[in-house]
C-alpha cells in the first residue's frame, strides 16, 4: 500500500460568532456529554494538525483553559470567518514560516472527523487544486477546508478592498476540491447553533463516545 505524506498543516478554530441564537455566549463553551463543545473540537484536530490556534475577538482569558494561543480579527467590523481564516494564514507566515496549509474548523462542530486533514489534502493533492473544504448531505462546508498560506494577500484584498464576506464568493476564483462523508449515523459535521441543537448534540454523544 502507498501512502502519502500529509504536509505540514496548522489548524485554527474559528469561534468568533455571536451566538446570538443561544443569546449571545460563546457557543463552543457549551457543554454537551460531560465535555465543552471546544474541547471536543481541540481532542479531534490536535492529532491531525501540527499546532492548533483559537481565532476568538474579545478578551481572549475566557479561552485560557485550553492553552491556545488567541487571535482576533484584524479586519475591523466582524466580516465573518474570512476574516478568522485571514488572520490565521498572517499568523502562520509570521510564527511558523515552515508551514505552508491552515486548516480551519469551526469551534461549535463537536463531531470533527478523525480523518479530516488527510483526506482534505489527498483530494487537493490528487485534484491539484488550491484550496480543499468538507461536505456531507450534498451540503458543503467551506468554513471547514484547507487554505493554502501563500493566498493571504489575495483573501485581505478581497475582504478590505472588495468587502468580501461569503466564503463561497471566495473560493470560486480557485480551482477547488471538495470532500465529502456520510452523514450516518451522525452527521460529523453537525454544529450548535441553537438551543435545540445542544439536546440533540447530547443524543449524537452519546453515539459517538461510544463508537
């Protein structure tokens, strides 16, 4: 069997939302199973990735449990979770110049699967595409996929000079590939938005844990 080398990836959590479903909070301190949201999160992707950051505005001491570094947008104005990915790839060309990919998740998807990395870059590397993002039930997930550093120009021109702010608007201009998994018996890219989402988030738990 041949196997590939996954290249050196730098994952980032991106947990800037407002929840202003759950009235306000940060989602991914929810607890669901006897474990936060982000801790679920952190326990998928820190085997997959080689080093994980929290991209979080606000005070940063609320993440302080979880040991990671945090950073904030730069772009001012809450433009979304480019501006999380954005300021991702910047901190990666300045702290780990040795890394060329992000990977980015969003921090309210307990769920993560354990393979995400590697088959993100096997299918770009395979399609010889420049950016990767998941999907599952014929629905892609372009805020979790893989951004190549050297592209952090282009994304701050296009969210600073183009007021930018859907992903998908974005990851057109490239030539993409897209993963996708089952969706059963969970969904693993299942996020909380909602209150309804925790109890059910509770039931997948429960199926996970004992998978």
């Amino acid at each position: 069997m041949v196997t590939t080398k996954i290249p050196l990836t730098q994952g980032v959590l991106l947990a800037g939302g407002l929840a202003r479903r759950m009235g306000g909070g940060d989602k991914p301190m929810r607890t669901i199973g006897g474990h936060t949201i982000l801790e679920r999160v952190i326990t998928r992707l820190s085997p997959q990735c080689d080093g994980l950051i929290l991209n979080a505005n606000g005070d940063p001491a609320r993440f302080a449990v979880f040991g990671l570094q945090v950073i904030a947008d730069d772009v001012p104005g809450f433009p979304g979770p480019l501006a999380g990915i954005l300021a991702a790839l910047d901190w990666t060309a300045a702290n780990r110049p040795d890394i060329e990919w992000v990977l980015s998740a969003a921090g309210d998807c307990p769920f993560l699967p354990r393979d995400l990395v590697a088959r993100l870059h096997a299918a770009r590397a395979r399609e010889n595409a420049q950016l990767a993002v998941a999907a599952s039930s014929d629905q892609s997930h372009p805020v979790i996929g893989l951004w190549r550093v050297a592209l952090r120009d282009e994304l701050r021109h296009a969210l600073v000079v183009e007021d930018l702010r859907k992903i998908d608007r974005w990851t057109a201009r490239y030539k993409l590939a897209t993963v996708a998994w089952p969706a059963e018996p969970l969904d693993p890219f299942f996020n909380a938005n909602t209150v309804e989402d925790i109890a059910e988030a509770e039931r997948l738990a429960a199926l996970d844990d004992a998978a």
